[in-house]
C-alpha cells in the first residue's frame, strides 16, 4: 500500500497504521550529521500509530483505590530478616517479625448496578457518594497514622478493565497520606515512560481517540548507516521528531496493519474506539501462542479447504501440526460503552500465522500450500496470513 492508496483504505476502514513502505531519495542533511541525498524506505503512519512507537513519556488515567503502607523496621526484625536469609527456607518461621511491616489498604470499588439514563439521577447518586467518602474508613485509618512509624507509602490504583498497579507518591509521609485522603476513589494520572511498556505490550489508554484524524499522515524514514538500520519520524521540515531504535516496533505496525484489514471484527472494534463507544485498554503481540488445532476447533479457512479437496487423514494431521508453530496473537482489549451494569472489558484476539510454517506440507499438498501462500500478505515482518479470530468478555 502507497500514501495514495491511505485515501482509499480510509473508504473502508476507519482506523489505519501504517502504509507500504517505498524507495525513494531524500536529502540526509537534517536527519543525520554527515549524511547527505541517499536512498531510504519512507513510509506513512497515522495518529495511532505514531503514539505507538514514540518513545515519550505518555499519561494515562487510573482510579485510585487505596494504598500500601510500609512501616520502618526495628532492629529486631532486620535481624531477624538476615537470619531468615542465612537459614533454609524450612527454618524461616523460627524467625518470624515481630510486626506487620506492610499494610493496604482498599477502598470498595464495585459499584455495579442498573445504568441510570436520567442525568440528574446519575448527578444526585455521585452527590451521595461523594459525601459519604468522608465516613470511609481507609480515612479514619490514615488520619490515626504515626508518622515516625512509616517508611513511605505506595498508592493502588485500578483501570477501567479492573487491572490494578502500583503508583509511586512523591514528597513526605504527611504529602503522601494528604494525596491519598484528597484523591481516593478519583481519577488521577499516571505517568509512564511511553505507550511502549514492555516487549509487545502497549498502554492504549493514553491515546485520545477524539482527535484521531483518519487523513493525518506523518513521515517515518528507514535507511542505513554502516550497515545499521536507523529509523526515525520526520517532521513537515525534514527534521526528525524521534528515533524509533527498536526495529521490532515496525513489524508490529506491519502486523497491526494487516489484522485490521484482514479481520473485520478487530477492524471494528478499533472503529468503535475512534467513534467513542469504546475505550482503548492494551495492545498485546504475544509470539508463539501454540493453539493446538489437533485438539480445538480446527479454522474456518481449513475446514473449507478440507470440506473442498479430498484430504488424507495422515496429511489432515500434518497440517493441523503445522498450524502450533510460528503463530502470532494479537490482542486488543478495550471497554464497550455499557447501558447496564457494569462496564466490562473485552478482547479481541487475530491470530497470524507465518506462511513458513507450512513448508514440511508443501511437498505433498502443493495446491493447498500455493492457496494459503497466495492469500498472505508480504511484508518485512514476513509473510502472514490470518489463521483464526476470537473474542469474549475478559472473565468469560
């Protein structure tokens, strides 16, 4: 796909990722000192996808729910601490502390229920709520701290999706008790480093799909010095707004791309993000997902292709054996807009399969294997074509 061909997929689906990537010369002379006209690939991101891979800080924003205490130790306990260390695990109990040294504290957070239509209602029940924080009892429990007992104090917050993490409080004990007492059962943001996280995992929260623009497009380059890949987003002057330094992100733009043009379902279920009846959780690539077919429901795609040509049991096998190796699963979660209870979320999951995982098969079936080759998208990620889609509620 080129930058013209965006315009058309836009017809078609409301979120995109990235363009095919094209060879074309650039002027180097504000991207890279020492470098001047070279080739690179230049491809087009959206919105998305350029929040994706940008390495700055984003906020997201969490409820806090309550909070951990963590108490000084006395001298006893930090010896008793090294001797726990010093003797097998089976004698620790011997040495026991003589304290709590940790202590949360939860707020109640579910409020599940009938969704109130009637505004005013809805206004009214929060004014209830609200006044009675003030009889809450993790409050009575702050307010009798002493403070020359405590060693500091993380809070706890929880997401829309009911997944709860840690939040470092800055300042002094009575700034962190003071933070939690105003805050509790509120939203608050929560820095993170970038959308990134962690290996194939992606904090989508953060980005604000109401200013999505579908014919945004921005400049990301890829060329070579020595031999090293670098890649960078570059501004309408030329100059470069951020390295991207992990290759990786790009398959995965790649991969992203393809999911929503080849499943309908994931496709839409970003759409609803972007029309503001979903909120964005995470992104998740996870390798190697081994869904054995043997043993679960065997895909649309060859069940019709063994419904269609007269297969052997023994190749059937072959094939289903096949399919566990070089998976890819991409998840997305997310929260549909609820008009009843409580808001749950939802996943939902592209399988990719690597069309190289087909080649012990070749051989024997060559016409499966030029039907599933042909289907399979081409790109520096490799050659994948979609396997199978689920969804379902994340408690399901």
């Amino acid at each position: 796909m080129d930058f013209s061909e965006n315009r058309q997929l836009l017809n078609d689906h409301r979120v995109w990722i990235i363009s095919r990537g094209r060879y074309t010369r650039l002027d180097l002379s504000k991207v890279y000192e020492g470098l001047q006209t070279a080739f690179v690939i230049e491809y087009g991101i959206s919105d998305l996808a350029r929040y994706l891979i940008n390495p700055e800080p984003i906020e997201i924003r969490k409820k806090l729910i309550g909070c951990e205490i963590r108490y000084v130790r006395s001298f006893p306990d930090k010896v008793r601490q090294r001797l726990r260390q010093a003797f097998p695990p089976g004698f620790s109990r011997l040495f026991k502390d003589g304290k709590i040294h940790a202590e949360t504290l939860l707020t109640e957070t579910d409020q599940s229920g009938p969704y109130l239509k009637d505004k005013g209602l809805r206004m009214h029940i929060e004014k209830i709520r609200s006044e009675l924080r003030a009889y809450d009892p993790i409050l009575k429990r702050l307010a009798g701290l002493e403070m020359s007992e405590i060693s500091t104090i993380m809070g706890i917050c929880e997401d829309m999706g009911g997944n709860r993490s840690m939040l470092n409080l800055k300042g002094t004990i009575e700034e962190k008790i003071s933070y939690v007492a105003t805050y509790l059962t509120k939203e608050v943001g929560v820095v993170l480093e970038k959308a990134h996280v962690s290996n194939g995992f992606f904090e989508m929260s953060g980005f604000d799909f109401s200013r999505y623009n579908p014919d945004n497009s921005h400049r990301l380059i890829k060329f070579y010095v020595n031999g090293t890949p670098r890649i960078c987003v570059i501004g309408p002057d030329g100059r470069v707004e951020f390295w991207v330094e992990d290759c990786a992100l790009i398959n995965q733009m790649q991969l992203l791309e393809y999911s929503i043009r080849a499943n309908p379902k994931f496709s839409r279920s970003l759409s609803l993000c972007a029309k503001g009846e979903a909120k964005a959780l995470r992104l998740l690539f996870k390798k190697q997902l081994e869904i054995d077919y043997t043993k679960s429901p065997l895909p649309d795609l060859y069940r019709n292709l063994f419904e269609t040509y007269r297969i052997e049991t023994n190749k059937k096998n072959a094939i289903m054996r096949s399919l566990r190796n070089f998976q890819i699963g991409i998840l997305f979660n997310y929260v549909p807009e609820s008009h009843g209870g409580r808001k749950k979320p939802f996943t939902n999951v592209s399988v990719i399969h690597d069309v190289k995982a087909l080649e012990p098969i070749k051989a024997d079936l060559p016409e499966i294997y030029s039907i599933i080759k042909r289907m399979a998208s081409a790109s520096e990620a490799g050659r994948f074509y979609l396997l199978d889609s689920m969804k379902g509620y994340a408690n399901d």
